[in-house]
C-alpha cells in the first residue's frame, strides 16, 4: 500500500482514541477550574475605543460545557460573552450588526451534547462556536448536517478535524505534537518520555501522532501510559526517567499533572518539564509549588505578554468578566467567537449559514486571537488528511511564579 495511505488510515483510526484522551483532559480540569479561586490578571490593559453596533442582531450559537458533573467549564463561555459584548460596544459589530449570543450548555455527554446540536440548528443562527469540548463527536453531525458551520479553537475530536462545514481555527492537537518536537530538537533532546492517561487505546494513539513529529526533529519518544485517577505516579515516573530523558512530556488532565509534578519534585529530578495547559490549572499550580516552575507549556494562546492583541483580551476580561481566572480554559470560548467575528467581518449582502461558510472557507492568514502571530487560513490544505484544521503552529511559554511567560510562536 502508498506510505501516504497508510499514513491516512493510520491517522484516522487514532483520531477517535486521541478524543478520549482529550476529553478525559478536559473535564477533570474543568471540573478543578470551576471551584477554583480566580487568578488576579497580571499585565497591561488599555483603553477600548466606543464603537456600537447596529441594526438587526446576527445570531450565532454557543454550546457550552457545564451544568453537568462532567461540564464545569463556566469560564470559557463568561469569555465568549465577553467577547460578545466587545464586538457589539467596541468594534462596531460585525460588519456594523451585533451579536446575539445564543448559549446552550451541555453536560459533556453525547446525549445532551446531541440536544443542545439540535436545539441550536433550529435556533436560526449563521454558525455554532464551541471551546475546548470532548463532544466533538456528537455536536458535529448534527450541527453541520443542518447546514450550519461549526467553529472551535482547539477541536481534538475526529469530526471536528475532518468534517467539511467544521473549522478548527487554531493547529489544535497535531500542532501540539509537532511544536513539543520542534521545541526540543532545538534544544538539543535526544530522548522524550509522554506520560499520559491511560484509558483503552489512548497510549498507542498519542504514540502514532507524537512519533513521526518528534521523529523528524532527531528526538526519540516513548510513552507510558498512566491509569485514570492514580494519586501516586512514582512508579511510572520511576520507569520514565529510568530511560534517561531530557524531558518529560505530561499530556493528560490537571490530577495527573499534579502527581506527576509531585513525584518528579519527591525522586529529586531535575529533567526539564513539558506540558499542556491544564498544568497551568491553579490547583496544580497550588498542590505543587516551585515543581511546576520552568516548565514549558504547549498551547495554541497566550495571555501574559504585552503584545496588543493580547493587551486587548485582558482589557476586555477586566471590563466584562472581572474576576474570571484568565490562564484557564477562558481563552477558547474568547478566541473562537473572535476567531469567528475576524473571518466573516467582510460576508457580503445577507448572513446566512452558507455566506458564512464561504467566508470561513476563503478565510487566508487571519490572526489568531490572543495567538501570538498564528494564523488561521481554511483552505482545507493545511493539516494532511485533517481538512478542517485551519492552523499551523503552537506557542511555547514557561512557567514562572505560576504564570506562563515568555511566549515563543513555533510553526
């Protein structure tokens, strides 16, 4: 058989594991985020020029994951809606119309999930926006089976990777991968150990994605797997630096991040620390302290630096959602809905499902929110195989006092 075929079914039979993966991510940290304290905001903010939209709202959907002891994830839509009124107050709307915001929270199961697809295809809105979800795929068919475009800023899940209709304006996961393998090549790794959930074929997917990135850059990987809930991962850890890495790769929810970080800090490690952002979860941050100094973060925002964009997100979370912890899951119910707003600002004559389709599909080099210089263009030639990744790229940042800084765009 074509490498190149084998590549796409290889590829495509790891996607659907590799949503249980990011699923399980998101909602044990969810769950954490929503009894969480808010983080003061740390950085400039600016002055919001007034420019009110008018005219007849334009709707558009937003499903979000709460409400359910699985969905605690309040923050990313207090952003969206953030952003919403920022649209409507301070840029002058889309293309001078307001938002109207339509939110249906689901329970992050396939049933209500389901229900809040249907319920907002018969909502009359031009697009559904979700964050970081781990229903992608029960929300997509139905949404984009109604003719609608589904719009996410991370999109883990195989539908929401490969469906015409569903935009994923950032590099999402396979981004993830390749910037982590691009980070240590540069610094000169040899060898690479992932932790990670473990739950059904989760450690051999994650391999299947991670290995030919980390591969090209000339650094060796290894996974090992790590049960859902385990409160002592000292034997895995154990076995992980037995390898003699440079780094450890933590890629699962906040609990693991913790013990991880816990059992590094107990064995005396110093081997440097990769990690996803729910490392930044500040219950991780609280149960381990100075372990979670250094580490480097793989993410697709970032929220520390003073570039304007960024500047601009703080001002607009201080005005509309003060108190909302800014270094969670907030950004992606912020950068979707923006995400969104930035490539439709130019849909001529009436918004409808379709116009707006077309003009996410025609969308070329638009920034990223709070992105750091990414870009996303949905010419569906961006991710092989993956048609609906719209990105390329990921931001490196490091944790210092508990806060990312120092982002670093790797494309």
């Amino acid at each position: 058989m074509d490498t190149a075929i084998t590549a796409r079914h290889r590829t495509r039979h790891a996607l659907p594991a590799l949503l249980i993966a990011a699923g399980l991510t998101l909602t044990a940290c969810a769950a954490d985020t929503g009894n969480s304290a808010p983080s003061a905001q740390v950085g400039s903010t600016t002055t919001l020029p007034e420019k009110p939209a008018s005219g007849a709202p334009i709707k558009i959907g937003f499903v979000s994951p709460e409400g359910g002891p699985l969905g605690q994830l309040p923050d990313a839509r207090i952003a969206a809606e953030a952003a919403t009124t920022y649209v409507n107050s301070n840029l002058g709307g889309v293309a001078g119309r307001p938002i109207d915001l339509v939110v249906c929270k689901e329970k992050e199961d396939p049933a209500s999930a389901r229900d809040c697809a249907n319920q907002l295809a018969g909502a009359g809105v031009v697009a559904v926006v979700a964050p970081v979800t781990g229903q992608g795929d029960a929300l997509v068919p139905v949404i984009t089976g109604a003719g609608i475009p589904y719009v996410t800023s991370v999109g883990p899940s195989g539908a929401e990777m490969t469906t015409p209709n569903s935009f994923v304006l950032t590099g999402g996961v396979p981004a993830a991968f390749a910037a982590a393998a691009k980070y240590s090549g540069s610094r000169g790794y040899k060898k690479v150990v992932i932790l990670v959930n473990d739950a059904g074929s989760v450690v051999a997917s994650v391999k299947s994605l991670a290995e030919p990135s980390f591969g090209g850059a000339g650094v060796g990987l290894d996974t090992v797997g790590v049960p859902m809930g385990t409160p002592d991962t000292t034997p895995q850890v154990s076995a992980a630096l037995g390898q003699n890495p440079d780094a450890i790769f933590i890629v699962g929810e906040s609990t693991l991040c913790t013990a991880v970080l816990r059992s590094l800090d107990a064995l005396g490690s110093t081997v440097d620390k990769l990690t996803t952002s729910t490392c930044l979860d500040q219950d991780v941050a609280e149960a381990t302290g100075p372990a979670v100094e250094g580490a480097r973060v793989i993410s697709s925002a970032e929220v520390s630096s003073d570039d304007p964009d960024t500047v601009t997100f703080r001002t607009v979370m201080a005005q509309y959602a003060p108190g909302t912890d800014i270094y969670g899951f907030a950004f992606s119910g912020y950068q979707a809905l923006l995400g969104l707003v930035r490539a439709i600002q130019t849909v001529p004559g009436e918004f409808t499902p379709a116009a707006v389709s077309e003009a996410l599909r025609t969308a070329k080099a638009v920034p990223v929110p709070i992105g750091g210089g990414l870009t996303f263009t949905c010419d569906g030639q961006q991710v092989f195989v993956l048609s609906s990744v719209c990105g390329r790229g990921a931001i490196v940042s490091t944790v210092r006092d508990g806060k990312p800084s120092d982002p670093q765009v790797i494309e």
